[in-house]
C-alpha cells in the first residue's frame, strides 16, 4: 500500500530493513575480529645488534610512543647476513617470500638488496647513505617507489669541521689517511672530496685508500703505514659495525690518530667520532613505520635528513698517543670519554 507522503510501497521499506537486520550482524562480526599483528622485518648486512643496544632501544621506544606494541600489533623479526655481503640477495629472497608487511634495513646496501627480489614490499631505511645517486629515490622530497626514510647526508661543513678538529688534536698532522667504501657514490664522494679540501686548506695531505669487503682492511693499514700516515678518518661504510673493533685494533697498532662516524668505535676506544646522530635516526624511522602502517605511500613520504650530530673524545687514547685534548676540543665535544 503507497504511503501517502511518499508515494512509496510499504513492502520494499519492510524488506529494507530485514536485510538490514540480516546483514547487520555480518558487519558486526567483521569489525570485531582482531586485526592481524603487522608484521616488520629487518634485513642487515652486518651482524644482528642485540636489543638492549641504544638503536632498538630508541626505535622501539619510539614505536611504543605511536601506539605500536612488539607483540600485540606488530611483530618483529631480524634477518642478517653477519657480514658476507655474498649472502644478502638469498637473504632477501628469503625474507620476502616467508611474508612480511615492511622491510626496515640499515643503509643502502640492504635497499638494494630487498629491491632486487621485491617492488610491492615498502622498504624503511634507517640511514640513507645516497637514495638519489643508488637509484631507489627520484627526490628526497618525492622518493616515489617502496622507499623511504632517513638520511645519513652529513653536511659538507660537517665533514670539514672533522679535519679542523682532527688537526686541533694534532697540530703537527702532516699526512692523514682515508678509508672510503669502495661502493659508495654520490653523496659519499662528494664528503671525501670535502675532507680533502679542508686538510688541503689545514696544511695535511688526505690519501684514500679503497676497500670492497672486510679482509681489505689489514692491506688498507698498511698502505697508509707505509706512505707515513699519522691519522686515519673511516669514511663511512655499511661494513662499519662489522670491522669497527678491527679498525679500532689496527689504528693502536700502528698508532695511528683515527676518526670515525660512528661513537660506538670511541667507546671501543677510538680516538673520536664527528657525525651524524645514528641512534636518532633509528628513533626518527619509526615515524615511517608508522605511516605507512596507517595507510601513507612510502614513495608520497619525505626522506628526512639529521637533527643531531654528536662530537666525542676518548682522553684515554689520546694519552696513549701522546695527545693533549685541547681547550677549544673539549668545549666542542658533547662527550669526553675520560
């Protein structure tokens, strides 16, 4: 029968709704069921760093804050290749093919890696070495792609800054050695480039050594050793965390000063570290994470470039090579290693 305000049948109303009471608790039962843990797995090249380290540390502090909990809405795995750079493209493989919602890697080594066996998977890096110059970036703006993160950028003024600390330390340095992976590009030549300039402008020589894998190392020393190297800078390696104790042990044997970008090789006794915050970074990733977990494009976000950088002296070794860290170093540094 038509109601009379609207002309319209009361039966269709009727059925309307019993489909309604019908698929309703359909609905119901599907909003309530439990959405499945995201699933996060790292891929390194390098060895797996143990939870209580300051990066874990600070990116699962960071995930909780974002209302992520290792256990209850995500889950976390690692995969690494301890070192045999050979093995990571299996790795990958491996990884991508056991599922996973989002591969968090360390630097562009692993990147690399994971796009060589996957374009559907995002990909979260820790510390970018140079995302335009390997290829999984078109802008920093606009990465585009699976990728996205942050960025180890360190500023030209920052490296030059290095050599005018270095050369505080050691005002009669006269010749320096450097150690470059032999796989970087872009960015990372450009920061060697600088380094050279200003130990030019500071009155040393800079002489590069090349390595490709961690056996190259013991020749690097030698080379340096044998042109009259008084300090050594690591220029920035996917391998640092893999070598760090064995360049640390290399620089006392042949007493050389050595500088680094990374603390973790002062606090193993190195002479000093200038550089980019890295733990900050890790923390900072966990914002892409969660992004892209709530629906964001990893190619729509932003890579971000450092807040931090840190300056740390170690004063035990710099007395075990007769150095005396000047006034002007230890107003500088953000921590002295007494």
């Amino acid at each position: 029968m038509p109601n009379p305000r609207t002309g319209l049948r009361r039966r269709p109303i009727v059925l309307g709704a019993v489909a309604t009471t019908i698929t309703a608790p359909l609905a119901y039962g599907q909003a309530t069921q439990p959405a499945r843990p995201k699933k996060v797995t790292f891929l390194g090249a390098g060895p797996k760093l143990p939870r209580n380290s300051p990066f874990w540390v600070s990116w699962f502090g960071a995930m909780e804050k974002l209302g992520w909990i290792e256990g209850k809405n995500f889950t976390f795995d690692f995969r690494v290749a301890d070192g045999d750079f050979t093995k990571l493209d299996a790795i990958a493989a491996e990884l991508v093919s056991s599922g996973t919602d989002l591969i968090l890697t360390n630097t562009d080594t692993e990147v690399l890696a994971a796009r060589r066996v996957t374009q559907t998977v995002p990909i979260v890096v820790c510390i970018g070495l140079d995302p335009v110059g390997n290829g999984y970036a078109k802008s920093l703006a606009h990465p585009g792609g699976t990728v996205t993160g942050m960025v180890w950028s360190q500023s030209v003024d920052i490296v030059q800054k290095s050599a005018q600390y270095l050369k505080e330390l050691m005002p009669g340095l006269a010749r320096c050695g450097g150690i470059q992976d032999s796989g970087a590009r872009g960015a990372q030549q450009l920061y060697v480039d600088s380094f050279s300039e200003a130990a030019r402008k500071l009155g040393f020589s800079h002489t590069v050594v090349q390595v490709s894998k961690p056996e190259d190392y013991d020749a690097a020393f030698e080379t340096l050793a044998a042109r009259g190297c008084q300090a050594v800078v690591e220029h920035g390696s996917a391998m640092i965390y893999i070598v760090m104790g064995k360049l640390v042990a290399l620089a006392r044997k042949y007493r050389m000063a050595d500088i680094y970008i990374v603390p973790e090789a002062v606090e193993l006794g190195g002479l000093m570290s200038s550089g980019v915050d890295l733990v900050d970074l890790f923390r900072r990733s966990a914002g892409h994470v969660d992004k892209i977990f709530k629906g964001t494009k990893p190619g729509d976000l932003a890579m971000q470039l450092p807040l931090k950088y840190d300056l740390v002296v170690n004063a035990k070794t710099a007395k075990s090579l007769n150095l005396t860290i000047p006034h002007s170093l230890r107003v500088q540094a953000d921590r002295i290693i007494e």
